[in-house]
C-alpha cells in the first residue's frame, strides 16, 4: 500500500493576487497609522529628554554662582559665560550639550535666564520670571535662528573647542564646515531679516550674508556681512546672538564695524542698549526691537 508522507502540502493551496493585494493594503492603512503616532512619541521624549538636561544644567550653573558669589566674583550678569565656568558647568551636570547663554544677578548669584543646546539638538531657554520656566525654541525657517543652531550643532559634533587651540582656527574650521552645509556659500538674510535692515535705513554695498564667528570667549554668533567667504573675520553690519539682533550705529547711521574673532567680546552685545550713550562716540551695537 501507497503512503502519502505529506499529505497537508500537497493539497494546500497559496495565496491569490487579491489575496495579497489586500494584505499589502492593511499593512499600508496600519503603517499609515501607526508611523506619524510613532515619530510624534519618538520626537517628544527627545524633547522630553532635552527639557531635563537643561534642568540639570540650571542646577549645575546655580551651584557654580554661588560659589563665585561666596568669593566675590560676579562682577557681571555673562561671567558664567567664560570658558572655565561653562566646561565646569557641563561637567557637573553630566551632560553633553552647549550652553549658548546665561544671565545671572550678580547681587543675588540668582540665575535669571539659560539658553542651552541639547545633546538632541534641542535648543532650550530657562526663565526664572515666565511660567513654565523651561520652553523649547521653535524657529523660522531659513533665518538667523536657524543658521546659529546649526553652528552650535557643528561645534559639538567635531569638538573644535578642544581639538584646536588658537581661536582664529577654530572660527575657521566652524565656518569650513558650516560652508559646507549650504553648498559653498553663506546663507542670505530671509526677506524678514532684510526688512530689518531696511527698516534701520541701512544701505547695504551688497547683499548681507550670515557666517559663524567664536567670539574671544568661545560663544558662538551670526555676522552679517558683504564680505567674500575667504574673509573669517569681516566688516559687519548686523550680528546675532542670544534670540537677538545687533547693529553697529555710529552717527545716527548704521555702518559696519570690524568684528575678530580673537578680540570680540561678546558682552558687548547688551540686549537693554537700544540708543548710544553720551560716551559712545566711536559707535555701538544696539539691540534691535521691533
């Protein structure tokens, strides 16, 4: 007598085309689904995530105020902003971000406001005076904004801070890089940015461009320039740094001024000085308000 030894695969059928066809199209109606609602809980704990290191690095920066504070060391509202403090404040807090700002009271230690890069890219501001005190920066698209996290972005990523030594290479290797980003040339201000400018009664020479700079205290601003690329330290018209924009007035005129990145002292930029002071007859940067 004949055996069948598989008798179930001989008589079982495979799938039709329809078959398939409508199997293809659940997965694609659940994919459809589940895909956005995936990448919306992916994008809010990286956020979420960027919110508790900036807390952290807050903590950390309060702790090192008041320690300055105990030995008479805050003499301004940015000395947190210097190098040695910054390294010291990443260190505490155990993060690997970049603080990009902190204001303090210097008769208090009070840490007042905190712009920080997280190691997601995140950028986060604390407040001590809104509510919530931690908010996460929605910028516009091809702006000023845009271009400065970018350049943060770079500057953690290659660790050109403690790679290179001398400022005029790092600020070099940042706009090296950076020109990389956008195909060989510096972006353009947005049409917001040029109405700005308009607004001011600037007459430019050429159209403005921004590029990365490192200050004398390694913090990293956006110049606004007509100079060729091959120029890392150029005439400037209009810089931004902080959520804010500065221009150069002299003589009740915007002109450019020199901005190098071995001397450029960025508490220069006070985001209180709207007009000239009796004692800047040489000019200032003035912050822009609308």
């Amino acid at each position: 007598m004949k055996r069948e030894i598989f008798p179930m695969i001989k008589n079982k059928k495979g799938f039709t085309l329809i078959e398939i066809i409508i199997v293809l199209v659940v997965i694609a109606i659940v994919a459809a689904i589940a895909i956005p609602s995936l990448i919306g809980y992916i994008d809010k704990a990286k956020k979420s995530k960027a919110l508790s290191e900036c807390h952290d690095v807050v903590q950390a920066a309060q702790t090192v105020s008041i320690q300055l504070y105990g030995q008479n060391k805050l003499d301004n509202k940015n000395v947190l902003m210097q190098t040695e403090y910054k390294d010291k404040i990443i260190s505490l807090s155990e993060t690997s971000g970049n603080i990009l700002s902190i204001d303090i009271d210097p008769s208090s230690g009070t840490i007042l406001k905190l712009s920080y890069l997280s190691s997601e890219y995140f950028s986060v501001n604390y407040d001590a005076t809104t509510e919530p005190n931690y908010t996460i920066d929605t910028v516009t698209s091809a702006s000023a904004p845009d271009y400065n996290a970018e350049a943060d972005k770079i500057l953690i990523q290659s660790n050109i801070l403690t790679t290179i030594s001398q400022r005029n290479k790092q600020t070099q290797a940042l706009q090296k890089a950076f020109l990389a980003e956008y195909n060989n040339s510096y972006p353009i201000l947005s049409s917001e940015e040029q109405e700005m400018m308009t607004s001011l009664n600037f007459s430019s020479p050429g159209t403005l461009n921004w590029r990365p700079i490192i200050s004398s205290t390694g913090e990293v601003f956006l110049a606004g320039s007509t100079a060729d690329i091959t120029k890392p330290n150029p005439l400037s018209y209009v810089i931004y740094y902080n959520g804010n924009y500065y221009y150069w007035f002299h003589y009740n005129v915007v002109k450019s001024s020199y901005v190098s990145d071995s001397n450029f002292n960025i508490q220069l930029l006070d985001n209180t000085k709207t007009t000239l002071g009796v004692n800047d007859t040489t000019g200032a940067w003035l912050v822009y308000v609308n």
